[in-house]
C-alpha cells in the first residue's frame, strides 16, 4: 500500500515513509492510495480472536511494508499495559446501546490506544527506512494527548519526546499527570493559550525550515506524534471492527447488520478512523459526530460552511475544545473523489480566512453517513447525573457529550439501530467535575479528595494511575509565550 498526500496526490510513498514523515511536505496528511477491504466472513471470525489479532488484521492491509510476525508483536507490546482482557471492553446501556470503554491504558484516555503502539509503529518505520537521526516528537495537546504520548515515548530509544500544553484548557489531574512525567527523553511546557495556540505553534515548528537545518546538524529529526499522523489513526481503526466482533459475539447483533457509532470529537481523528473501518467493509449505519459549545463541526455538517473564526469557549469536556479539527482534511479528501486542488484550497481559504465552504449539496452527501449534534456543560452534568442515577453507570464529561447528543439523534429520528457510544476518557480522570455533576454541590477538596468522594458516592474503585500521581514529584515546570516555543525546544535538545 502506498501513501498520498491530501494536497498532492502525484508522489506516493511508503507506510513506514508516511509514518515516520507525520505531516506531508505541502502541508497535507497522508491517506492510503485506496481503502483495503475486509470481508464480512472474516469480520465473523473475529468474534473468536483476542484483539491483538484483530489489530493485526486491520494493520498488516495498511501497512504493507511491515510483516505480520512484525505486527503481531507490536500489537503485543502496545497492549500489554491495558488491564482489560479485550482492551476495549463494551459496556451494555440498555438494549440498543453500549458503551466502548477506550480508557483502559495507562492514562486512562482513549489516546492510549493509539500512543502505546506508536512509537513501536516509528522505531520499525525509521529503520525500514534506514533513518539515522534521533525521532524528536513534538505535540501540542489539549490534555489527553499529551500525557498518552509522553506514556508512550518516555524512554523509548532514539526518540525524545517535547509536549507543549496550553495554560488555559486542560484540567487539574491532566496537568499533574504531565508535569510529573519520567524519563530523561521527556520535556513538558505550558504556552500562554489555549489550544489552538499550542497547535499552531507546534505546526508553525514543522514548517520552519531552519529549524529542520539546525536540528539536522544536530542528528535530529522532528516527527509528530498529534493525530494528523497515519500510524496514530490506523490503530484506531482497530477498535470498530473489535466492537462490532464483541456485539456478534455477545449475539447482540446478526453478522452483517448495521451499527452506529456515536463519537466524542475535538479533532476528528477518532470518528475518521470510524469512517475508514466503514470503507474497509465493517456495516456501520451512521457516525454520530459529537460536539461541545464548540460546535464547528455541527454547523459545518448542517450548512456546508467552515467557520473557524468564532468564540473559543473552555468547556467541561476540554478535550473537545477545538476550532480547526485537522482530520476533516482527510474526510474532504474523499468527498471530493480525491480531487487534491480542491482540497488544497479550501485548506488554504482556511488559512488565510478562517473559514471555507464546501455547500449545501455536499453537506447533505456528508449527512448520508454522519450525523452531527451538540450540547452544552448543563446539558453535559445533567447527562452524568441522569445516566448514573437510571443505570449506575458512570460517565466522564466527555464520554456524556456523546450521550446526550446520541439521545437527541434517537429522538428525533426514531432510528433504534444498535449503537455503541465510544468512551474516551475515565471518569476519575474528571472527578472534580463529575462530582459536582452528581450532587449538584461544589465539594471541598483538592482532586484527589473528590476523586474518593466520588469513589464512595459510587462504590467503584479510584484507579491506580491516578492514586499514584500523589506521591509523584512534580519534575517540569516551565512555560513560555507562543513565540517562544522554538527557543525553547531547541534549548532543551541540545541537552538531551
Ligand atoms: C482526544 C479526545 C477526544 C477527541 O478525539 P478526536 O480524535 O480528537 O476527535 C475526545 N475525548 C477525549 C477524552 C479525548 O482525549
């Protein structure tokens, strides 16, 4: 399988290439040269295998260049610190809906998913292709992020891992999780921003071309470890094709039968990963596009118009607070038959103007397989409050925003198609918020007192990941400005 770039589609490379690259050199994101198929007996099978060997399924057709004994392995590694058995366990709602539990990895974030088996996707690919350098990462996080990739870097050989979180917009125990990160490859920085400053000075960083000299006469070479990279969203892909083989197999649905899935989305890779399990065959109905106050995508699904320039609200679902989602690109791509001009353009209007248009009639092609809705913080608590006290199950903020609006869809469609709701984030990683959700009272406390409040209110366990941080000195705290990001990563690679 070979790789394009969404703005030019004439030189194609090779997975390893495209992973190790992280975003095109026109400023575009790698898609694979055509969808791979799988079939529907296949996907029946997968009821019986452990999810190591449905991530091996779902990999060995996208990346090509990598062998299956290669996969299974790094499958293996990747997995091995998610305490779940079947790593993304389905949790039954009610009768027509299920809950995906993504959280199970060392961070309790979805995010986990994709960060544990990167940087083994990168040390294989580098080698593949004989690069020498030192793989320098670079991400802008809006919380989870951040925190997954530092998880999956820290120590890793060859790599060094640089993470810049924006003041404003992660929480408390996000904050805590990054700022007491280990490893001597690892370098946490607040910007003064929010996210959308931290993304565009990380990309602004990837653009500049003196840097790249400068960090080339030092062995080093930047790479991306954000969600515009391939070898983030493929094994994301995974988790659909596990899901639907766990609804077989709990005999919830027939093989072949529809499935929608309801998304919680900040920068669209996770439900484009959804999109691409649809293309390779996996029956899905329709992808729920679920958005906070922040609602960029609901409007751009309704009207065709892209409309970046708007106010920046922070939100309780903060990983979802984002006005530029970078892998809509990639969806763009495909609605416009891989016309790479057309893209180009809109991405450049983008640029320049904050906002782009793709029409009414090309929306309503896009609403023949997503739906988009929203909701705000009240709606969001409520949402908490309500399913806990009907099912005893609890929600994290973000995780609620895809319920409410999955609610809203049912309501007003009166589709009841089996539907899993994707969790992406454990409540405890939220507590405070959550807390506050459930008894409508701000609790006294610092998070690690709610996070027991919340323990004892609910009967469920504190996870260990967030006792721990307790006790974890706090090893990085520096900040800067947005202009002074490069200073800053240049400062500290030089020493590492
Ligand atoms: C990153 C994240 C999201 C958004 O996912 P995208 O792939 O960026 O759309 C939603 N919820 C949580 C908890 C996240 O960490």
């Amino acid at each position: 399988m070979q790789y394009i770039s969404t703005r030019d589609a004439s030189n194609s490379i090779s997975s390893a290439q495209a992973i190790c690259r992280g975003i095109s050199p026109d400023g575009g994101l790698y898609v694979p040269a055509e969808f791979p198929a799988i079939e529907l007996d296949e996907i029946g099978q997968m009821r019986y295998w452990p999810y190591e060997k449905i991530a091996q399924a779902v990999l060995k057709r996208y990346l090509t260049d990598y062998s299956e004994t290669e996969l299974m392995e790094i499958a293996t590694e990747a997995y091995q610190k998610f305490e779940d058995e079947k790593r993304v366990p389905l949790y039954p709602l009610s009768d027509r809906e299920q809950v995906l539990e993504l959280f199970h990895g060392p961070t309790l974030a979805f995010k986990d998913v994709a960060l544990q088996m990167l940087p083994h996707l990168l040390g294989h690919a580098a080698k593949k292709i004989g690069q020498q350098e030192k793989i320098l990462i670079l991400v802008a996080t809006s919380g989870d992020t951040g925190k997954a990739a530092l998880e999956g870097f820290a120590s890793v050989p060859h790599t060094a891992i640089n993470v810049f979180y924006p003041q404003e917009g992660v929480s408390a125990m996000q904050k805590l999780q990054m700022i007491t990160q280990r490893g001597e490859n690892v370098y946490v920085c607040g910007v003064n921003g929010n996210f959308d400053d931290a993304q565009t000075g990380v990309k602004n960083l990837f653009g500049d071309a003196a840097l790249e000299e400068t960090l080339k006469n030092m062995g080093v070479k930047l790479s991306s470890a954000n969600s515009i990279n391939f070898g983030r969203l493929v094994p994301q892909v995974v988790y659909y094709f596990a899901a639907y083989a766990q609804l077989l197999d709990q005999e919830k649905i027939q093989l072949g039968e529809k499935v929608n899935f309801v998304v919680p989305t900040g920068n669209f890779g996770n439900i484009l990963a959804g999109y691409y399990a649809m293309r390779m065959g996996l029956p899905v109905n329709k992808l729920i596009c679920a958005s906070n106050r922040n609602h960029v995508l609901t409007d751009f699904f309704e009207d065709g118009a892209y409309e970046a320039r708007r106010p920046f609200y922070k939100t309780l679902s903060p990983s979802m607070d984002i006005l530029v989602s970078s892998n809509l690109e990639r969806l763009l791509f495909e609605l416009v038959d891989r016309d790479e001009k057309q893209v180009a353009e809109w991405m450049q209007a983008l640029k320049q103007n904050g906002r782009y248009e793709i029409g009414l009639e090309a929306a309503g092609k896009l609403r023949e397989t997503f739906y988009a809705g929203y909701c705000d913080d009240d709606q969001t608590r409520q949402t908490i409050r309500e399913v806990f006290e009907k099912t005893h199950y609890l929600m994290d903020p973000h995780t609620a925003v895809g319920q409410r609006v999955y609610k809203e869809y049912r309501e007003k469609t009166g589709d009841d198609t089996m539907s899993v709701v994707l969790s992406t984030a454990s409540p405890y990683k939220f507590g405070a918020d959550v807390l506050f959700a459930l008894t409508g009272e701000e609790q006294v406390g610092n998070e690690f007192e709610k996070a027991q409040a919340l323990s004892q209110l609910t009967g469920r366990a504190v996870p260990n990941q967030i006792l721990s941080l307790k006790t974890l000195p706090v090893l990085h705290r520096d900040s800067c400005e947005k202009q002074q990001m490069m200073d800053r990563v240049l400062n500290w690679i030089k020493r590492v």
